[in-house]
C-alpha cells in the first residue's frame, strides 16, 4: 500500500510501501490520569452527580426491559469510555443511553486520559495553509499521515493545543485568535491584543489553571511590553497585561535586533516554557500564578551552546535535547520543576544506534545507509508518552528529512518525508469538551 500526501511545491511527501496489521497493544496504565482528570472539571463534584446519573440510567433500563440483562452497563461506560474521541462524536446519536454517557463531564475527563497524541504539522500551501495529522503505529517505528479536512473551513496556523482545545489565527481577519475543538464544532473569538500584535513573530500558547478551572491564552509580542493575558469567558472580554521576565535592557540574554520570541513549550496545559537564546536558563511561567520565572538549564560539565539544544514535552515533563557532538545527542529530563531537580534520561550513540531507512530514490548511494551528522538533527516533538523523539535534519535547502528515534530499542530511522523549515509542529489529543453557556466554559458558537 502506497501513501502520498503533496502541495504544490512538493512541501510534504511521505511514502510507504508496505503496510502491516498491527495487533492493539495493551494499554498502560496513565501516571498522570487523575492529574488529567482534575486538570479538567472538578472530580468529586462530577463523580458525586455521574454516580446518581448511574442509578437513574439503571432503573432506566430495568423499566424498559434492557435486551442485554447480562450486560452491566458498567462494562458498556468501560468499553465506550476507550474509543477514540473523533468516533465517539458520531455515537452520541446511537441511543439515548450513549447520548447521556458520553455528554458527561466525568466521561470526558476520562476519555481523554485514553487519547493519544497526534501531531498537527501545518503547512504553507499557496494561497492558503493545510494541515496533516502525523500519527505514530502502536508497535512499529512507523506512523500514518491524513489530511484534515475542517467541513471546508479555510484553516489558519496552529499554535497551541491544550486538552483538545485548539489556539489558531483567523484565517480571515489578520491578528485574530480563536480557540475552537474541531470535533465538536465549539469556538470563541478572542479580542485583538492591546499591543496590536499581527501575530506572525511572537510566542503564544493556551493554558489551563487547575486552581481557577480557566483556560488562559498568554501572548509574548516583546518583553518591553510585557505578557497579554486573555482569560476564556471572563466578564469584561479584555487581555490583561503583566510586567515582562527582565525588568532592566541590559538583563536579556539576547540581541533584540535579531531575537524573536516563539511558542513555548506546555506541559500538561500548565506550565509554560520559552526559549529565550540563554546558556543557562529558559524563561517559564505557571499559568495558575501567572508570575513568570528562570528555569536554569541542567549540568552538562561544560559551558552550553545555545544553538545547540531543543526544549521540548517528553512524557509530561520538559525535556533538553543537547547535541552533544555529530555522534552523541543527550536528552534531559526536568524531573521537578519546583525544585529544578534534571536528570539524564538517556544518550544517543552513533556506535549504539540501529540505523534503518526507507528507499528515498533523491539520496545518493553512499548516503543512503549512512548515519547522519547528529549536530545538524533538530528535535521536533516526542510521541508514545516521550518513548520516540522526531527528529528533522537541518539542510542548507529549506526542507529536511524527518528522523523517528525509539529510546527503548535504541532505533533510529529516517523516512521520505520531507518538512520545510517553517512548518508549524504541534502535539494535539482530541477531546469531546464544549460548552453550552458561559458559566460551563465559554460562549458557544458553531463553525
């Protein structure tokens, strides 16, 4: 079987030419589901209200002579509970007792515990942008490519994904932000920020305070003018602005001529990291306190290049990749982020790794089974709860072959898919969250 995905200018392409069964793999249990699930609605209050709705569905179905007496319906959430949330959004019709069972807030918070991550690379396609979902195989050192298709919504670029809730331009009015879940149709349209930012070179993210149960978009146009903070459904509809991380000119560890904030990296929605060019720290900020704060780099026995390291979320915790040489790639883990507490979570070897490559007739022999210089590899993102890393190779062209790297197996293999380099990368899980009225999240609109 033979997959192709192409734009006009050949700006991403991927092909396959053999495609296997893949047997389901049993789930692992979540470390970080009750996490997840507070993270998202008020757990005792939903469990209080969903075990009342039980008993009512019970006697429901006693009264109407359930045709499956010898199926619990505890068996029935269970099963429905793991199916993928794109496929649930079409099941809420199927019956009355599905309807009931998969609009409850207790279901989505654990439905979204099974969901797992995708990417969403957003590509530059004249005159417009697309994006293509990137999602691993459950076994092998693989993934499929789809195209999304929005009900023929023209798409903008993707900033942000935080429980399924996606952060994206206007495609039609420049320096507009929505925030929309495209399974199930919801959007609110923010106000444009008060520094007047178009939005094309700046660092913005969704978040989510778990003390407040507020979804927050914080904006980054230049640290002179300090943080926008938009809060979701909030009374007065405006952005709120907060003193930037350097309160002096001379505190910055870059040169303002040349520096461009970017999107910061989210863990669990909650804690956001930037890049800021620094050999010793990154600039953080917890979205429930909104004070942002250093977290300084971990100790690699020698003085850091900052061109040389990639931040990105590997398991629900920051990570630095450090390219340590063309044959050795470290990757650190912040362990504790209250305590800044790192840890090696493992070193990339050129003389350990097991090269493979998908026939990529552009490549000249000699290099078609060569391992490639680990300096010019960029970490992407981690997919499989941070057990693979994406890799893409830095090129003097604009496009660059995409490199998947199993820790566990200590596989490194590089497939015909090329990415170009302004191509937005994004880690999404799709979840079934909407809203109706203000007091549940947001005002409701459909796309």
């Amino acid at each position: 079987m033979r997959y192709e995905l192409k734009g006009k200018k050949n700006i991403l392409q991927y092909c396959n030419e053999e495609e296997e069964e893949v047997e389901e793999e049993e789930e692992e249990e979540n470390p970080f589901a009750i996490l997840y699930e507070n993270a998202i609605f008020d757990s005792e209050e939903i469990f209080t209200h969903y075990k009342m709705k039980e008993k009512n569905l019970l006697e429901y179905h006693k009264q109407k002579q359930n045709p499956l007496p010898n199926f619990p319906e505890l068996v029935i959430y269970n099963i429905i509970m793991k199916i993928p949330a794109e496929y649930l959004q079409k099941y809420r019709c199927v019956c009355k007792l599905w309807h009931e069972i998969i609009s409850s807030k207790k279901f989505i918070a654990q439905n979204f515990i099974h969901s797992i991550t995708e990417l969403l690379i957003v590509v530059k396609t004249y005159p417009h942008l697309k994006a293509i979902s990137l999602r691993m195989d459950e076994k092998e050192l693989d993934f499929k490519l789809e195209k999304l298709d929005f009900a023929g919504m023209r798409m903008g670029c993707i900033r942000s994904s935080c429980n399924g809730l996606v952060l994206i331009h206007d495609p039609k009015i420049e320096g507009k932000l929505n925030v929309i879940n495209f399974l199930t149709r919801c959007m609110v349209k923010l106000p444009r920020c008060p520094s007047g930012c178009p939005h094309k070179k700046c660092g913005v993210a969704l978040g989510f305070s778990p003390s407040t149960k507020e979804y927050k978009v914080v904006h980054m146009y230049a640290d002179g003018f300090g943080y926008e903070i938009f809060t979701l459904g909030c009374s007065d509809n405006k952005w709120k602005c907060i003193p930037g991380p350097f309160k002096v000119p001379f505190e910055r560890p870059f040169n303002l001529d040349k520096f461009r904030w970017s999107d910061p990296v989210t863990i669990h929605g909650q804690v956001l990291h930037w890049y800021v060019s620094s050999k010793e720290y990154v600039i953080s900020m917890d979205v429930n306190d909104e004070t942002p704060k250093k977290t300084y780099l971990p100790t690699l026995g020698e003085e850091i290049d900052r061109k040389r390291y990639s931040l990105l979320e590997m398991g629900g915790y920051l990570s630095v990749v450090y390219n340590v040489s063309n044959i050795q790639i470290d990757v650190w883990i912040l362990k504790d982020f209250a305590a800044q507490v790192w840890f090696k979570k493992h070193s990339i070897l050129a003389k350990s790794v097991n090269f493979t490559t998908l026939k990529i007739p552009s490549l000249p022999n000699k290099c078609k089974h060569s391992l490639p210089d680990f300096r010019k590899l960029v970490a992407l993102s981690s997919l499989r709860n941070g057990e693979v890393i994406m890799f893409k190779h830095k090129t003097n062209t604009n496009f660059g072959f995409i490199y998947l790297y199993d820790i566990k197996h200590m596989e490194l293999k590089r497939f015909a898919l090329k990415i170009r380099g302004q191509s937005k990368v994004v880690p999404h899980r799709s979840s079934l969250i909407c809203w109706k009225t203000k007091s549940e999240l947001l005002p409701r609109e459909y796309i």
